[in-house]
C-alpha cells in the first residue's frame, strides 16, 4: 500500500500534466494528449493518412468531441492544446519534419481561422532543434483573390471556388533557389475534400519547389451514401479525395 502511494507520488514529480486535458499525464509511449484524452477525441495511433489529391497525414475525425475542441480553439486558442496536438502530429510524420519547411495556407479573410499558424508556430517550437536540422516556418503563400465560403459546397465547386487562389509571396522569390532544395509541408487546421491544399500546392509547385503533402488536425469524416450509391471500402479513400488528381485529372 505504502509503496503503490510512493510510486503514485513519483508518477505525479516525473510526468508533465497532459496539455490538452491538464489533468492526466502524458503517455509513456509518446508525446501529446494523454490516453483518455486520445479516447476521448477518437485520436488514432499512427494518424490519419492518405496520398489523394496530395499526400496528408491527420490526428483524426472532425467529428464529436474533436470537432467540438477544435472549434473552441478557433474561437479562442489555447496554447497549451495546441501544443499538444502539433507534438502528436509531429511525432507521426515519417521521418520527422527536421529540415523541413512548414507553410501555414492563409486565409483570405482578415479575422480569418488563426489555427493554421498557431499550428506551424507549435510545430516549431516543440521540436527542441535549430537550423540546419530544425523546420523552418515561412509565409510562401498569399491570396491571389477572395473565395467563397465552402461549407454548402460540393467537391466539383470547391475545386473551381479555390483554383487559382493562391500565389507566391513576391518578396520570397529571391530565396526561390535555396528553397528548392527543402521539401515543405502544407499546414492547415481540417481537410475536408483536398481543394484548398490542392491549390496551395499547385502555386508553390508552380515556382519549382517540392510539396511533400499536408499536415492537419483533423479530417472530415466521409458522409455514409444512400442506400445503392457507390461507398469505399474499409482502409480505402473517400471519393471526394480520389476522384481528383494531383493535376486535375483524376477519375471523375
């Protein structure tokens, strides 16, 4: 009895309160929520992956409980969570992301979703490392133009509402050669049919430099189809991703 209270007691000295949740303690076998809170938000070992339109690797579904969190964070941010999520998603990237180059996909709005941002500046800061093996943060991309709203649109309209839309911020094109030899990874809160980054990734592709993919927090769970429509099969992608390629060409 005397030993168990002892060894609840070092437990408490030895592990950092989880930064989600605050009240348990990061798991031992990895950084980032504890295990209630990753039973809690539906957070999958080994994130959420896929390779259409674009690779992407995700914490989980943007649904119940998660969904919730990450709409509290839009509205008001929370630091300590935030940084708990981006340890959990770096810690699922392949390879790491050490001598990477993280892109924040801006919002057009000016009062727009803060999470992108907030999510590479965590990413940054919990890496431990600096230059050459550290990522790095820059603002490659602006808004060319305003786009609509995407919650009522389908796949086909959000793929035409954001092509185009972004550009190269003029003042990096003269970095454009040492960049070239960095791969990047695309940074955005919740992934959704792939049209946004798709079009993140076509602006930077289009000056020379290498996308590897997306990192997010969250992907949008695919909507079950009426009885007799077409649905995926267990570990395959929804067709709102598959159904477009990398270059627009994809099968439908």
């Amino acid at each position: 009895m005397l030993r168990a209270l002892l060894q609840a007691s070092l437990n408490l000295i030895s592990t950092s309160p989880c930064p989600v949740c605050g009240g348990g303690a990061d798991p031992p076998d990895g950084p980032g929520p504890c295990l209630s809170c990753r039973e809690t938000f539906d957070l999958v070992p080994g994130g959420l992956t896929g390779d259409t339109p674009l690779p992407w690797l995700g914490l989980g579904l943007y649904a119940d409980a998660y969904r919730q969190l990450l709409l509290n964070q839009r509205q008001r941010p929370k630091g300590t969570v935030l940084r708990g999520l981006a340890q959990a998603l770096a810690a699922e990237v392949p390879g790491g992301i050490g001598g990477s180059i993280l892109v924040a996909i801006p919002s057009w709005k000016r009062q727009g979703n803060p999470l992108p941002n907030l999510v590479v500046q965590q990413l940054i800061a919990q890496q431990g490392q600096g230059p050459p093996l550290g990522a790095r943060a820059l603002p490659l991309l602006q808004r060319s133009r305003p786009t609509l709203g995407q919650h009522h649109l389908d796949r086909q309209l959000r793929l035409r509402n954001q092509e185009g839309a972004f550009r190269l911020q003029p003042g990096q094109r003269a970095a454009l050669p040492q960049l070239k030899r960095q791969p990047i990874w695309l940074v955005d809160d919740i992934l959704t049919t792939g049209a946004t980054a798709l079009a993140a990734a076509a602006a930077l592709e289009q000056a020379g430099l290498e996308v590897k993919g997306l990192l997010c927090l969250a992907r949008t769970p695919f909507r079950q189809p009426a009885p007799g429509r077409w649905a995926p099969k267990r570990g395959e992608e929804p067709r709102d991703l598959r159904s477009v390629g990398r270059c627009g060409d994809g099968p439908g």
